[in-house]
C-alpha cells in the first residue's frame, strides 16, 4: 500500500453521481442522409436502405429485423381488436407546476406535432375478446417523459380497473420523470404506485409490456411492478443512464447491458414476445386469468 | 438575498449531522439489524428497533459517512438496490409487530452502477413506493440533508413528509438538471432557483407537512437544537397517527400522493 493516496473528496463525489431518471438516449438516427432517396430510409442497425413501406405495419427492418420505434397510436391499432378501444381522459394536458421558461410552448409545439396531448394514451378495449384497461406510452412526446398528465391518466386507469374489477395492460416507454415539472414528476412515481398497489390488492391482473427504452422514474415505478413483465426483444430497460455509468465507473459498458435480454437473464423480465406474436399472447395471459379458456361469450 | 443554491451546499456539507447522530440523539436503546436476507448488508442504509421515549418504533436511515474511509465504506449515502431491499425488509417487520416507522434520508441519489443494474435498482425502488403505500402502521419520513430523487423516494412514500430547514429535495441535482435542460452544469445556481427544491418552497407547493428549524448555518452548528426540536414534533405526531384506525391512516395516506399534478381537463 505504499504510496496509495485516496482520492480526495471531489473525485470520488463525481463518482458517485447523482442519479438522472431523464437520461440522455441512443438517438433513433432516422434523419436523411444523402446517400438516402426521398421515400426511403437507413435502418440504424444494419445501415441498409430501403423503402419507408417495407417497414411494414410491424415496423420491422426487412433486412436485420430491427424494431423501430411505433407510436401509441400505432401500438393500439396492433394490439386490441377492432372498434374495441374506448379512449379515457382525451383532454388532459399539462400545466407549468414550476413555471419553467418556455414548457408552454414546448408542450404545445409536441401537440402539433404529435396530435397528442401529452405521452400517454389510456383507456379501455378487447383483446382477443377479453376485455381490459390499457395505457399507451408514446415515445414521441417529449421521450415519453412522466410528467402530471401521464401520472395522472395512469392513475385513473388503474383506479378504473380497480372499480370495475378488470385487469390493465401498460405499454411502458420512456426517458424518465419529465424534468420540467421538478419534484411534481417524482410524486407521479408514488401517486401511480400507490393505484397499482391498490389494484393489486384486489385480486387483479397487471401486466407491463416494456419497450424501448424503458428507464428512469419509469422503470423505478409502475413498469416493474406488473405482476407479468413482458418485454419486446433488444428494448432498453433500466434505471441509470449508460452514459451516467460509464462516468461512473470510467469504462465501456457491453453492448447487452440494459437489455431485455439482459433484463430477463438477470430475473426482471418474465418473457420477451415479439411484436407478431404479442396479441395473441396478451389474449393467452388474459384468458388463463379469466378462466374463459375458449375466450368470452 | 441568499439563493437556493446556498440550502444545497449546506445539505452537501460533509460536517452536516447524519442519520445515525439523530438516531443515537433521539432514540434509546437502538438495536441495529442488517442485510436484505437475499444478497448483502448495504451500509448505505441503516436500520433497527429503538425506543422513541416510550414507543418502540423502527428506524432507518441513509447514511453518509464522515471521513473518506467511511465514505467508501457508506458509498457516500447511495444505496444499492439490497439497500432499499433490506429497508423494506425493515418496513414490513415494523408492520408485523405493529410499529410505527421513521425514515431519515440523506442521499444524492440511488447508486448508478453496474452491480445496481444488474440486481435491480428500478425494480427495488418501485417495489418500495408500491409496499409502503400499504403498510399498516404509520410513517414519518425526514429529509436531513439530501433528498435525491428516487433514491430518497423510495423511502418517503409516507403519512408525512418533513425536511430540516437547510435539506433539499428534488427530481434530480440542480447541476444534473441545468445539464439536462440547458446543456450546461454550470448553470446548476439558477437551477436550483427555478426547480423549487428548498424546504420552504416544498412546504408551500403542500408536498412535505413540515419544515423543522436548524440554527443559523445549517444544523452542524447547534445540533442539540435541531434533534431535539425533531424529537419532540415525531413524538407529538406519533400520538396522532398512532391513534388513527388503518384504514383511515390508509386512506389519508393513499389521498395523500393522489393529490399531487397540475393538469387542466
């Protein structure tokens, strides 16, 4: 131990850094190249380009099977059967609880570009003929950061379920709490974990269905609590940022670090389904729930 | 006019009392357990039985250290997901035996690491949140110095929620937050003006109950006034929420987080 000096207190304080539960993302680099025609695009992972309509329904690259990122509304159309979803609380959107500059206009430029009101969509459906609450994360608004509207959308879709006695399925995505809102974003962490455990206590189903990328205030609130966690394959799920890690621990993280796969290896995943096949396994974990082994009347 | 920015430097100070100086303060007889019973003892987080005067009551804490040995022994006040693991642990005993529950925190944020990851650090601070709004017995939380984000969350989802005069508590650090939001950590100052993380800004927005008085200074510099002042408020209101019926503890508490958002219809 000769010669070995601690750190002083600064060093080791940037070690242990402050956890970030709205992290910087591996960006979808969907932006236009030149080498990419009009019409088309470069998938990420493998670079080949192809035609934006061979992405198909599924949004899956024909060349590599990478999944792109699919909007709720998207998501919904895929999920539950037709003519089936009701939407609740349409109207919802957020105020400026800390009057952060400029999140008005920033919330109302998302809205246009998005036509959502904020980044989740909640409400009530069928699939496979049985019936269940479900709430929607969308990537696409503000990275699907949990902020009042979210935690409170989420909250009265648990506290639906609750009443009417049905289970509820949670599309998670999402960067984090939504910064702009401060210490009101941490509390939606609680408010919606409080509904879930309510729900829970009533004998009822929940399931997650993470996707990419699941962190932050998220990952450490209701989409970890699904009594079945089930995750599309190569979704990003964890707490820490990378980049907040490998500052921590001054190296490169491996490729599989966060990942469904690695998530399920380490026990916090039940099971990986991909996007063909998640209907219909919804619909079987309904059932086997329900007791209606041949579906509903 | 002092800013936002002075309360956090002196909730940082390495001199600020920490968990166990209130714990061996305000309690007799402090019996402290350890591990989580499924990986490892996190010493990030302390926890036991102990009487507050006549009242046995379970405690826990985040632990910062004093000296840079302890520092590394506490990993500077960041828990583990074992450490949220063994609180919980902790929590439900409580419940079994029908104890009330006090929680100091002190901590710049759940540990962002590989290990942490790997073992869970979301899923042990979701399972916490979703306990702790159903336990049985009542709960105090106070924040004593820092209140980082989930990682203090995670052991706050309480009947009531104070902070000591010069403590904060927020979403993220105010220099993580400047960097988020406006690309650069140096702006961390005006953050912490704008992100509303100071015990008096708390009190006003109705997110914590209570701000207790700390000497001109910070805390370390009359601690006797502090710890006593705060034992004497858990005392007080242990005899209020120990004489409530559970199910309106649960209700209280379960309205209690249900009311925070801001939205319009």
């Amino acid at each position: 131990m000769a010669g070995f000096k601690l750190p002083d207190m600064e060093t080791l304080r940037s070690r242990v850094k402050d956890i970030k539960l709205e992290m910087p993302h591996r960006k979808e680099k969907e932006k236009h190249d030149v080498s990419v025609p009009a019409g088309g695009i470069k998938c990420p992972s493998c670079e080949n380009v192809f035609e934006k309509k061979e992405l198909g329904k599924l949004k899956i690259c024909p060349k590599c099977a990478r999944y792109f990122r699919l909007n709720s509304r998207e998501r919904i159309r895929l999920t539950v059967d037709e003519g089936s979803f009701e939407e609740f609380d349409s109207t919802l959107q957020a105020k400026n609880p800390l009057n952060f500059p400029e999140y008005e206009e920033k919330i109302a430029k998302m809205q246009e570009k998005t036509n959502l009101k904020d980044a989740v969509i909640t409400g009530v459906c069928k699939i496979g003929g049985e019936k269940t609450v479900i709430g929607v994360m969308d990537s696409g608004f503000m990275m699907a950061s949990m902020g009042s509207v979210v935690g409170e959308k989420l909250t009265r879709a648990f506290e639906y379920a609750t009443k009417n006695k049905l289970p509820i399925i949670i599309f998670a995505c999402s960067g984090g709490a939504r910064m702009q809102e401060g210490i009101v974003s941490l509390m939606q962490m609680a408010k919606v974990s409080a509904a879930a455990a309510k729900h829970s206590q009533a004998g009822l189903l929940y399931i997650t269905v993470l996707t990419d990328p699941t962190t932050g205030g998220v990952t450490a609130s209701f989409a970890m609590l699904g009594d079945i966690i089930i995750s599309e394959p190569k979704a990003l799920i964890g707490f820490a940022g990378r980049r907040v890690i490998e500052g921590t621990i001054k190296q490169k993280l491996p490729d599989e670090f966060q990942t469904a796969e690695f998530q399920l290896e380490h026990g916090f995943v039940d099971l990986i389904v991909t996007r063909e096949e998640m209907p219909i396994k919804l619909r079987d974990i309904l059932r086997l729930h329900s007791g209606r082994k041949d579906g509903a009347e | 006019m002092a800013g936002a920015y002075d309360n956090v430097k002196i909730a940082r100070k390495v001199s600020r009392p920490t968990a166990l100086d209130y714990i061996n303060h305000i309690f007799e007889g402090f019996v402290e357990m350890h591990g989580d019973r499924q990986f490892r003892d996190d010493k990030a987080i302390v926890g036991g039985v102990a009487w507050l005067v006549d009242r046995p009551v379970t405690v826990i804490g985040i632990q910062k250290g004093k000296s840079m040995e302890e520092n590394i022994e506490r990993n500077f006040g960041s828990p583990h997901p074992e450490g949220y693991r063994k609180a919980l642990r902790l929590m439900k005993q409580a419940e079994k035996f029908g104890r009330p529950i006090i929680n100091l925190i002190n901590t710049s944020g759940a540990y962002c690491g590989v290990g942490a990851e790997e073992r869970g650090q979301g899923e042990a601070i979701a399972r916490n949140l979703l306990e702790m709004a159903e336990l049985k017995v009542p709960s105090i939380s106070v924040v004593i110095g820092e209140g980082g984000s989930g990682g203090a969350l995670a052991l706050a989802v309480t009947d009531r929620v104070w902070m000591l005069e010069n403590s904060v508590y927020a979403i993220l650090s105010p220099e993580g937050f400047a960097s988020i939001l406006w690309k650069d950590a140096g702006r961390a100052k005006e953050a912490a003006d704008v992100m509303k993380l100071t015990a008096n800004d708390l009190l006003e927005m109705g997110i914590i109950e209570k701000v207790i008085k700390e000497a001109k200074g910070g805390a370390q510099n009359d601690f006797g006034f502090t710890a006593n002042l705060l034992k004497s408020k858990l005392v007080t209101e242990l005899d209020i929420l120990c004489d409530k019926p559970v199910d309106k503890l649960l209700e209280e508490r379960y309205a209690r987080f249900r009311k925070f958002g801001e939205f319009t219809e």
